[in-house]
C-alpha cells in the first residue's frame, strides 16, 4: 500500500493517483499532469458565441452611438444660436420659448437628415480605418469586403430596385395599425424634399455602405464564429431591424437583413448586400405615385424582376464565373479570425 504524502489515504501500490484527493502518485502521473496542464485551454463554442456577440453588439452601438453624437452636436449647436438670438433682442428665455426651440429643433433636424447621415457615415467609416489600421489589420478583409463577378453585382442592383417597389406597395396593403403607417410617414416625410444629389450620396450610397459594413461585414462575422449559420442570419437581422426605429421599419428592414446575409454567403463577401441597399434606398427617391393603376403596374413588373434577378444571382457557381469579369476591391484575405 501506498500513502499519500497530502491527505495520508492508503492507495495500492500500482495506483497512479490517490482515491481520496487525486494527488499524482508517480513520476509519470504526476508528468502528465504538467503537460496536460502547459496545454492551452480551447475555447468552448459557447465562449466564441457569447464572445462574438459581445463585440456584434458593441459594432452597432458604436454605429449608433457616432450617429447620435453627430444630432446632438448639431442639435446642441443649433439651441445655442436660438437662444442667443433671443437673448440678444431682451426677451428672456421662458418656458414656452423652451417648448418651441424644442419643436423647432426636431425639425430642422429631419430637414438636414441627409447631411447628417452623410457626415456620421464618413465618421463611422474614417473611425474603422484608423481601428484597424492601428491593430494592423486590412480594413477590407476585417469587413468582408472580397472580389464579386460584376454580372452578380448587376442582378443585385435590378434586384435592389425591384425589391424597394415590392415591398413598399405589399406594406400598403397589410393590415397594420394606423398609427404604424403615420410613424413610419413621419419618419421618412423629409425623403426627396432636399438636394438629390445630397440625398443620392447619404441616403443610398452612404447608408448602403456604412449598415452593410457594420451589420453584415462585423456583426454578422463575429457572431458566426461560434453559432450556427441559420442562428447568425437571424441575430444579425434582428440586430438589423431593432435599429430601424418603428414597427413596420423593423419588420421589413429584419427580413432585408436575412436576405442581405443569405446573398453575402453565396460568395462569401457583403458587396452583393451592399449593391443591392444603396439600389434598394435608392428607390425610395424616385418611386413616389398616388397613380393606383401605375403602382400595380410597376408592383407586378418588379415582382418579376426581383424574381429573375435572384434566381440568376443564384443559379451558377462562384468558381464557374468569369474571373476577367470582376470587381477587383479586396486586399489578400489575412488575419480573418483575430478580431
């Protein structure tokens, strides 16, 4: 019988561990134990998952948090010229003046939404650069920005146009509170009613390219590294559509987002959704009738559209296409799995 030297248990004599402590016995046990020990401990999935999810949620809040700072920048800048033209006069700042700065304000920021969006955009976009150039990583690869054949870029440009008329005039027809519809109005009343040159750059090209970086290219790729696929496209259009404010901007933007996500796996890039938002935001500009008979004519026609668009964006295989034909704006794809 042996004894162990920390709790004093007899063990047999060929025990490699105690029964009673687990304290390594022998010279080979107790060598096994340090090389199981010097062993790096692997990440459980469950650890990856919570892990890529935290830095999901944190890309978005740094999305909302850019935007929110750029209003209250100019929202701060305009009171302060109010008030400093009404103390100017000799009137005193009472509070119905309070209540009207406050009405006026609100609307001279949807006036220049567009501006707005514009200059957090490039912030957001200018703030990814400098990050990720000071860990030394490739900003494109980081995104998920890769080389796509440019006919699939032209389906998900027909696409994202057709699919704007689609879903605009299915959402007329739901049977949605009223309310619904007056907010989602009012959130886009100041769309088309400002330059369209301004509008063009934010809403399409700007928005498009900023939410597809942020919720396709860093959410979504953080998050798919410890979930499964079909968990991943639904955090990352759920995150997607919680973003979008009201109701119905909610519903329809998460089911863009699934699409958006189930496009990008095709060819393993988020240049497919971004083509396919700044067509679909787009849209929105130009597609503005009360002619009943020309929405269902232009509804049917893009509902045919859409359809054949994705059915060719699908049909062939990434290797099958014609590289001569692509889009050549992606670095070497390096260092994917260190952020």
């Amino acid at each position: 019988m042996m004894r162990c030297p920390r709790c004093q248990q007899e063990n047999p004599e060929n025990g490699q561990f105690c029964i009673r402590c687990g304290l390594p016995l022998t010279e080979n046990a107790r060598a096994s134990c340090m090389y199981t020990e010097a062993q790096p401990k692997k990440e459980s999935r469950t650890g990856r998952f919570l892990a890529g999810l935290a830095k999901a949620v944190c890309y978005v809040l740094l999305f909302i948090l850019i935007q929110s700072a750029v209003i209250g920048i100019y929202g701060a800048y305009y009171a302060m010229g109010e008030m400093s033209g009404m103390l100017s006069g000799g009137f005193g700042i009472s509070e119905d003046f309070m209540y009207d700065i406050s009405e006026d304000l609100m609307e001279a920021v949807f006036e220049n939404i567009s501006l707005l969006t514009l200059i957090s955009g490039a912030l957001t976009i200018l703030f990814l650069a400098v990050f990720f150039a000071l860990r030394h990583k490739n900003l494109f690869t980081e995104c998920g920005i890769r080389t796509v054949p440019l006919s699939a870029l032209i389906w998900c440009a027909l696409a994202g146009t057709a699919l704007n008329v689609v879903v605009s005039v299915t959402i007329s027809f739901l049977p949605l509170p009223e309310a619904w519809f007056a907010g989602l109005e009012e959130q886009y009343q100041y769309l088309g009613e400002t330059n369209i040159f301004l509008e063009i750059l934010s809403t399409a090209i700007m928005t498009g390219l900023v939410e597809e970086t942020i919720f396709r290219g860093l959410a979504e790729s953080r998050i798919r590294r410890g979930a499964p696929g079909w968990l991943t496209v639904i955090l990352s259009a759920l995150l997607f559509g919680i973003c979008h404010g009201t109701p119905i901007a909610i519903g329809y933007a998460a089911l863009l987002g699934a699409l958006f996500s189930v496009m990008n796996r095709r060819y393993g890039s988020i240049l497919p959704s971004v083509i396919t938002h700044i067509f679909f935001n787009g849209a929105a500009l130009w597609f503005v009738t009360e002619d009943s008979l020309l929405i269902l004519a232009m509804y049917l026609i893009c509902g045919g559209v859409l359809a054949g668009s994705l059915y060719l964006y699908f049909r062939k295989n990434p290797e099958e296409e014609n590289n001569s034909d692509s889009v050549p704006v992606s670095a070497p794809d390096n260092n994917d799995d260190n952020q």
